[in-house]
C-alpha cells in the first residue's frame, strides 16, 4: 500500500519533532560552506580558463560529499538516531566514493535522456 504526500509529511514532521534545531543548523552550515565555494568562484577572472576548471572540479570534491552528508544526516534524523549538526561533514567525507558513485549515476541518468532529446530534435 502507497502512502499519500500528506500521510509521509505528517509522518516526517512527527519524526523530526524536538530535532528541528539540529535540521536548522545541519542546512545552515551547509549553506555557508557551498555559499563560500560560491563566493570564491564569483570573484575570481573569468579570462582565466584553467583556474576555473580547478575551482570547479575542487568544489566538486567539497560539494559532493558535503550534499551526500546532508542527506545522510537527515536521514538519520527521520529515523530517529542521534546526530550533531556537524556530522554531515564527517559522513560525506567517510563515504567520499559512495558520494561520488551516487553523484556520477545520477548525472548519468539526468544527462543521457537530455542528451538523447537534443539529438532526436537536431536530427532532420
């Protein structure tokens, strides 16, 4: 039997009850740690390609584990276990691979239908 969308955020918001601090301040340290990857990226030279492509590919090693945490961690809220609101940077970084297994599969899956889609359009 499938639950309804309202069933799983009234079952969803019970589970987090007396935690929403702790998912307050898990999505806030999120927040400013891609927030200053942001930043960084944003103030420097555009003219410079090869400084670009290491940002980008440093905040992919930053950014990948770091959303993979984040999940994680509010997973283990839904299920009632015990986390801190720093633990999403210690479990995305313990599952560096798994993170990016995940990241590169969903990438995979998102790219190649709209790489399809593009091509079946092109094509006379």
């Amino acid at each position: 039997m499938s639950m309804k969308i309202s069933e799983m955020k009234r079952e969803a918001r019970q589970k987090l009850n007396g935690k929403w601090g702790t998912v307050i301040l898990i999505n806030l340290i999120h927040l400013v740690l891609t927030g200053i990857l942001l930043m960084i990226s944003l103030k420097l030279d555009k003219n410079q390609i090869f400084v670009q492509f290491v940002l980008s590919i440093l905040s992919l090693i930053i950014a990948v584990p770091l959303n993979y945490g984040l999940a994680a961690s509010m997973l283990k809220l839904y299920r009632e276990e015990s986390t801190s609101a720093t633990d999403f940077i210690n479990i995305g970084y313990k599952n560096f691979g798994r993170a990016f297994k995940l990241y590169l599969s969903i990438f995979i899956r998102i790219l190649l239908p709209v790489l399809l889609t593009i091509v079946t359009k092109a094509s006379p």
